[in-house]
C-alpha cells in the first residue's frame, strides 16, 4: 500500500511547471526587495540586527553587500525557473533565503517561513528534469513521470498550512470583528475600496470567509466536483489579499499550487501539450525507500508539533508571543504600544538613565521593540554589549506597555529585572514575561 502511494509514477507536466513559476516568484521576490527598497529599510541602514535567537552570528554583509547579496538569490531565481542547474541553484537560493529570514526579523513574515519550507522541499524533487536547460544539455536527463510523493507531499503541507491559519482564528477577538475591523482601519485611504472595506458587513465577510477558505480551500480544490468552484474562490480571496494587504509573492505563489490538484490530464494539456503524457502507472520503489518515509515521518510531525507548541507554555500568546512564529498565526493581533529602556552602571551606583532608542533602532526596529518580548531582550543584550566595548558594566531595565487589538494597555515586562542577567527561554516561558488570565 505504502509503495503504490508513494512511488506509484505519473505524469510529472505539474511539478515542472510549478518550477517554472516558483523560479519565476522567487527572483521577483528577491530583485523586488531591492527595488522596493526592503533590504535598504530591513539589512542597510539599521546598526544591527534582530536575528532569530541563536543565529546571532548571521550578519548583513557590510556597505552595499547585502543588494549584491538579493541579486545573486535574483539570478539562482531565474536560473531554478529555466533549469540551468537547477538542483544546486535551488539549493543555493535556499541558502541563501535561510539565511536572510533568520538574520532578521523585524520584518516576520509567516509567508516567508514557508517560503522556506518550500525551498527545502524543492531542492529535493526532481523539477528539472524536463523543460529545462539541463535536459537541453544532457537529454539523459530527460524524464516525463515522478513518483506521487512528490505531488503528495506539497498537498499535505499545505494542508497543514492553511488548517491551523483557520483553527487559530476561532478565539473572540476574530469572532467578534475586532480584528477585521482594526485591519481594514488603516486602509481607509485606499483609493476606490477604502470606504468599503469600513463597513460593517466587510468585516463580517472577512472574518467569516478567512475562517471557511483556510478550513475547506484545500477538501474542495481536491474534490473533482468542486475544484473549479474552488479554485475561482481562490483567485478572488489571494488578489484580494495581494491588493488589501501587499504581501508580495505569497499570493501568486498560493494560485501556482492549483496546478498539483487539476488532473494531470488537464495540465499537461493546458500547458504542455507538445510534452508526451506519461501513462503507465509504474510502481518503482527507488533505493532511498528506506531514508524517504522516516524523513517525511519526521518532517511532518514536526510541522504538526510546531503550531500547538504554545498551549503547553504558560500564558496567552496573542499577549507573550511565546510560541507565535512558526504556528502559521497569520494576520491575528495588531500589538501596539510603547517600552523605554533605562541603564544602571553597576560599578558607579548611579542614578538609571534612559536610553534614546532613536540613536540605534530604525522606525520598523522600534516598532518591534515596543510591543515583542524577544526583541525587547535582544536589545537589552545589545546595550550591554556596546557599552563592554567601552569597559563598562550596565544592568537594563525596562518600563512597557502593551496593547493587543486596541485594549486597554498593560505592563508587558516585569520592571525590576535587569534583563542583562536573564537568559532567553526557548521551549517554555520567560517569567519576566508579565502573564494576564486570558479574556
């Protein structure tokens, strides 16, 4: 049973396609950044960095390195979508985009998360091995099948995706419009639809179908009946999502997936029709048999552990955002609020004097510091260390206050820890963490 559902041979027109765009995506993704002046905001022009926790050692390349750095991942980009190398190419973009998403964050993105998923996922199928630059030059190469699995394994991932997006959102503050309401407040301005999107049924209509299409987006796209149905839905919902909420590639990349659950029939037809369709149904159990199903085991209980982890930390997570990243929470809580810092030089009982964020910190880094406990951590260790460079020895203390969802504030971080003496918690909770009983 094992072997018919994964090494079962189709028809591969699907996967080679999906390269296509996916290569295409990627280079737009990564010259937009430039373009879009994203590295100059996010990797140029702030002194450091909010790395993920332990990839301290991931720098942005000094000077203009790191718009050199966007445009190689630009060109490895174009050469995935033509083939031209296409496994190392793949594999160096995935490097590459690793190591930009966890040397920042004060540009998190849930879509970027994937992205990488998407790339390790994609360094290991054989997507070149038709329509390619590889094939061209060595038609050894040439393949017209792959196993299921291939096809199967992006399927469930994205099932996993979009199940626990739609779970999350069953807490009040979704149910009761406050989040829909608070999105669509900052696009007032837009022009055409601005005062639309005010209205009380929209934000009915968002709540309501965010809810629906992540729950049923995947059933119905597999279901023949509805397929068509669905996947029109689906061009409605990720263009209006592009338009309202300009998330880059996320929602092109979300309508490439379509060509994975039409009929390969009907894509090799659509897209490929000179390609010869494979029909056999071969079932060929390859070598790495014994390697594969552990892998995929262990990569899917991972993506099934990930998003629940924050039940099993104390406290809420929309308030400590212990457990938030990598859970697939997307477009929840707007925090808002406002955190000053204050250092004590041990050594000269002095007087706690408040630190001028404005001096270190870009506007998209003080708007993380204000409201994130882990940013707010980094910055205390970064204060220390700047101020070893110069043989002192600081303690910092912070004063916040929080707001999620537009409620009443509340003091986020305990104000009598030195932050410096602390160490960060990754698998459970930080008790200078100020905790609240959910409402």
């Amino acid at each position: 049973m094992i072997n018919r559902w994964l090494f079962t041979q189709i028809d591969n027109s699907a996967l080679i396609i999906f390269r296509v765009f996916f290569g295409f995506l990627i280079a737009a993704e990564s010259f937009g950044a430039i373009l879009t002046g994203w590295v100059r905001r996010t990797l140029v022009e702030p002194q450091f960095t909010f790395n993920f926790i332990g990839f301290e050692f991931l720098q942005p390349l000094p000077g203009n390195g790191m718009y050199f750095y966007f445009a190689l991942m630009g060109i490895f980009g174009i050469f995935v979508m033509i083939g031209f190398k296409y496994r190392w190419s793949m594999i160096a973009y995935t490097v590459l985009w690793a190591g930009v998403y966890y040397m920042q964050k004060s540009s998190y993105n849930n879509h970027y998360y994937l992205l990488l998923l998407l790339c390790i996922l994609m360094s290991t199928l054989p997507a070149g091995n038709y329509f390619s630059i590889d094939v061209k030059r060595n038609p050894l190469l040439k393949k017209i099948s792959m196993p299921r699995w291939c096809v199967l394994f992006i399927i469930i991932q994205l099932w996993i995706v979009y199940t626990y997006a739609s779970v999350a959102k069953l807490y009040p503050d979704w149910l009761d419009y406050t989040v829909a309401r608070n999105l669509m407040l900052s696009r007032a301005d837009y022009p055409i639809v601005g005062s639309i999107l005010q209205k009380h049924w929209t934000h009915v209509s968002i709540t309501y179908f965010g809810i629906l299409f992540d729950l049923l987006i995947i059933p119905l796209l597999l279901w023949k009946r509805t397929r068509l149905a669905a996947f029109c839905i689906s061009i409605f919902f990720h263009l209006f999502n592009s338009f309202v909420f300009q998330i880059g590639i996320f929602p092109y990349l979300s309508l490439a997936f379509s060509v994975f659950f039409f009929s390969k029939e009907r894509i090799h037809k659509i897209f490929m029709p000179k390609k010869e369709f494979y029909i056999d149904n071969e079932i060929i159990v390859p070598s790495y048999k014994n390697l594969l199903i552990p892998a995929l085991s262990i990569w899917f209980l991972i993506q099934l552990a990930l998003p629940v982890r924050h039940w099993f930390i104390p406290g809420d997570v929309l308030w400590t955002e212990e457990g938030h990243k990598l859970s697939w929470r997307m477009m929840l809580r707007g925090r808002s609020g406002h955190t000053n810092f204050y250092i004590e030089f041990k050594d000269e009982n002095s007087k706690r004097i408040r630190v001028d964020k404005n001096q270190y910190l870009s506007k998209k880094q003080r708007r993380i510091v204000n409201t994130k406990p882990d940013a707010i951590w980094q910055f205390a260790q970064f204060l220390k260390k700047e101020h070893k460079k110069q043989g002192k020895d600081i303690a910092v203390y912070v004063k916040s206050r929080v707001s999620v969802n537009g409620k009443k504030s509340r003091v986020l971080i305990d104000p009598d820890v030195d932050l410096t003496s602390v160490d960060w918690n990754y698998f459970t909770t930080n008790p200078w963490v100020i905790k609240y009983d959910k409402e």
